[in-house]
C-alpha cells in the first residue's frame, strides 16, 4: 500500500500548503457576499459554512469520483499519484476560482462569467456547450441510478424500456430532479443533501475499513507498470478523460456558481471549493484503490471490468452484508443528487439569458418545462439500445472536461487584471487544451486520426491557444 499511502500524503500536503498559495492570490476580503447583498429567499440564501460544504461535495461527487475510479485504476498504480496531483494542482484551483469569481460577480453563472472576461464569442458558443452537458449529466445519471436502484434493491435483470419497474423508477427519480431543482435551495437541497453526505462518506470509509479488516493486494509502482492498461489505451490523454471527478472536472463550475450565492464569507471559500474537491479525491482514491484489490483477486468478470457492476462486487468483498447495503444506497446517491443540481444549473443559466427572476414561481415552470422534454427525449433515445447510452456517455465525458478550459482562461484573466500569478490557472488550462484536443482527434466519437497524429495536432492547437489567450485575451484585460 506504499503508492496508495504516497498518495494519500500528495492530497493531504497539498491542501495544507497550496491551497494557501491559491487563496492568497484571490485575497478574499470582507465584502458582502450575494447570499447577503441578494437575498430572494429562492436561489439567494446565506448558509452556514458547514452546509454549504456538504452541500457542495454532494453536488459535486455525482458518479465520477467512483465510476472514474473503477475505470481510471485500470492505468495502473500510477493513477494513485496522479489523481492527487492533478486534483491540488488544477481540479482544486479550477473549484476555487470558478466559484470565488462568482462570488466577486453576484453569484453569476460559468455562462455570464465566460461572456464577462472572454468576450461574446467564447460565450456564443460555450452557453450552448454547457447546456448540453447539464442537460446530458442529468439524463445520465437519472439512467445510472435507475438501473443500479433495479438491480439491487429490486432484484431486477431487465432493464430495457419495456419493464416497468425501470421505467417508474426512472420516473420517480426524474420527478425528483424536477422538484429539486425547482424549490427554494434551502428548502430540499439545504436540509437533506448534509444528510445525503454523511452517508456518502459512512459508506466510503466502511471501504478503507475493510482493506485493513479483511485485507487488499494493491500493486506497487514501478518503472515497468506506469501504463499496464488491459486494452492498451494511452496515459495522455485518456487517463485525464476518464477519471474527470476527483482529479478535474468542468461541470464543477456549474454547481460551484449555485453555492457561491449562498456563501456567507469570503474567507470561507478555500473549505467550501477547494477543500470539497480534495475530499472528492480522496473518494476517489479510495474506491480506486478497493477497485485494484478486487481486480487483483479475480473477483471481477472480464465482461465487468470498468463498469458499474464493480461498485456491487467491492461492496460486498470489503463491507458486512447489512454495510453493503448501506455503501450502495451511499452510491446510488451520488448520481441523484448531482443530477437534480445540474437541472437547477441548467435552470439558472437559461434564466440568465432570458432574463428572467426567479423568485417567481412561473418563471420556473417555463423554463422547466423544455427541460423537462428534452430530457424525456434523450432517456428515450438512450434505452433503446446499450449503444445509444454509450455514445451519450462518452460525448457527456468529452464536453465535461472541455468546459474546464474557459473556466482556467477567463480565471487566468481575471488574476492577469488583478496583477497576481495567472500561471496557477493558465498552465493547467493549456494542459487540458491539449488533453481534450488530443482525444477527440484520436476518438471515434470524433475524428478517429491515429494516435502520433492527434498528439501533434494536440501540441499545436494548444500553442496556438496561448498565443491567442496572450495577444488577445490578456491585452484585451490589461
């Protein structure tokens, strides 16, 4: 366990010293926060700091940290290094400065920000990017939930559309969405989603339990197994597309805006973003980590390795029966409470650009209404064959980790006109310029080049983009 522990100390020294560094260059200050200055009762509300940071760690930790994990340990023990160091050095700093420069911008959306520091033509075409990614997570994870709720508390092995089991589950699940993302966020969100949390953690911590109660064989690294991926994918840059929560994640920045109206402090935002997202991290550690030990035991059927069947088969090796049943429901939360916060997302940004108050009921059944039909349409689409989830998924994971890159650029922007060091958020957002170029040039979701190929056209695209960002965005600031 030397690697895991390697970790483990990477993620905990890193929050202690570099989330120092990154606060002191924002310099939060005493000013009224929106949650004061904008109360409306609705989406305004000042909470506590304790509740906004299980607020937010819930909102943020859909299936990500774990589904991510379980794919993402397949790379080898080398994803035990790198998923701290890519969550203190750019997941961390990506949630912090998302969500203080909308605390600085009255709680404004990704969408109004991007618009703000980048200029209109990054927001023309990101407020359509980030739509379709809410729109997208919620239908994802009301799927995931669903079929994983069917399976284990139901006993369920039909998950096609025409059992009706899935199908009112599905309902129940989405009607909840609805509810949610609707309501007053201290009324639902506020008052159960701290409960939700606990769980989360109850059920993660009965996993590290049981590696010392029952053991775990976890592979050490080496020079020889940096990349021993089964099918032969490449560290750069697939490793950084599949494990998006717990290293870095762009929907982070929609669900960071939701909390920053409900900030009572400035201050109090290293614990609430860049705190939230090193324990997503360790979430995500953990279940890598347990993902290893099953895998190295052959507990896992070829056929199951990499999906969602693997958060069962762990549950059951390193938990008691009646604490599996309580890590799974601990999971199956995940996606529901991410979900519902990405339709409220969703909900915010749209009333953003159309310009209308919500702290009128009707202004939210009008917005909610083609939401709601959209996300009919694509639950549709997606049950009729496996095929269909699939490509949703993986175009879901691609546009999630693009909206990261304007959130660093207009970040990076900010600080520039601030005379602070942007290179915090400027190299990592080059970075991920090359990871998400890179992969949809190789994909077949894309435009399938081999993989010399994409890597060279990743370099370029992204000396290009710092030229741009350089000449253009921050000449345009200074």
């Amino acid at each position: 366990m030397i690697t895991f522990v390697i970790g483990l100390l990477i993620l905990a020294f890193g929050y202690i010293f570099y989330s120092k560094y990154v606060e002191k260059n924002f310099a939060p200050d005493d000013r009224k926060t929106p949650a004061i200055a904008l109360n409306d009762g609705v989406d305004f509300v000042p909470l506590s700091q304790n509740k906004n940071m299980l607020i937010h760690l819930l909102n943020i930790a859909g299936l990500g940290p774990i589904l991510g994990a379980i794919q993402g340990i397949l790379f080898g023990p080398f994803a035990f290094i790198l998923i701290p160091f890519g969550c203190i050095f750019m997941g961390s700093v990506h949630d912090y400065f998302c969500g203080m420069i909308s605390v600085r911008n009255n709680g404004a959306q990704v969408t109004e920000l991007i618009n703000k520091y980048l200029g209109k033509r990054f927001y023309q075409i990101f407020v359509g990017i980030v739509s379709v990614m809410l729109i997208l997570l919620a239908a994802v994870f009301i799927y995931t939930a669903g079929d994983v709720i069917a399976e284990r508390f139901f006993n369920v092995s039909d998950f096609s559309i025409n059992n009706p089991v899935v199908i009112l589950i599905y309902i129940v699940i989405a009607l909840y969405y609805i509810f949610a993302a609707m309501f007053p966020i201290d009324k639902i969100i506020g008052r159960f989603y701290p409960v939700f949390t606990v769980m989360l953690l109850l059920g993660t911590l009965f996993i590290l339990a049981g590696f010392f109660i029952k053991g775990i064989n976890l592979t050490e690294l080496t020079f020889s197994n940096i990349n021993i991926h089964p099918k032969g994918y490449h560290i750069l840059p697939i490793f950084f597309m599949t494990v998006s929560c717990g290293l870095l994640s762009g929907f982070h920045s929609t669900q960071a805006a939701i909390i920053s109206r409900t900030v009572e402090k400035e201050k109090q935002g290293k614990k609430i973003f860049y705190g939230m997202m090193c324990v997503e991290s360790l979430i995500a550690m953990i279940w890598a980590a347990a993902a290893m030990g099953v895998y190295n035991q052959n507990l896992v059927p070829d056929g199951l390795i990499g999906t969602a069947s693997v958060i069962n088969i762990i549950a059951d090796t390193f938990t008691a029966p009646y604490l599996a049943f309580i890590v799974t429901l601990a999971v199956v939360i995940l996606p529901v409470t991410s979900g519902d916060t990405a339709l409220r997302a969703l909900r915010l940004t749209l009333c953003d650009i159309f310009k209308l108050k919500q702290n009128s009921i009707l202004n939210r059944v009008k917005i909610m209404i083609p939401i709601v039909f959209c996300l009919v349409l694509i639950l549709w689409w997606a049950k009729c064959n496996n095929d269909s989830f699939s490509l949703i998924w993986r175009y879901f994971t691609f546009v999630n980790q693009l909206i990261a890159i304007p959130t660093f650029l207009y970040a990076t922007v900010y600080l520039y006109r601030e005379d602070k060091n942007y290179f915090i958020t400027l190299i990592p957002g080059a970075f991920y310029i090359f990871i998400t170029s890179s992969f949809i040039l190789n994909a077949k979701i894309g435009f399938n080049l081999s993989y010399a190929v994409s890597e060279i056209l990743g370099i370029l695209l992204t000396i290009l983009s710092l030229y741009f960002i350089v000449k253009k965005c921050l000449k345009k600031a200074e």
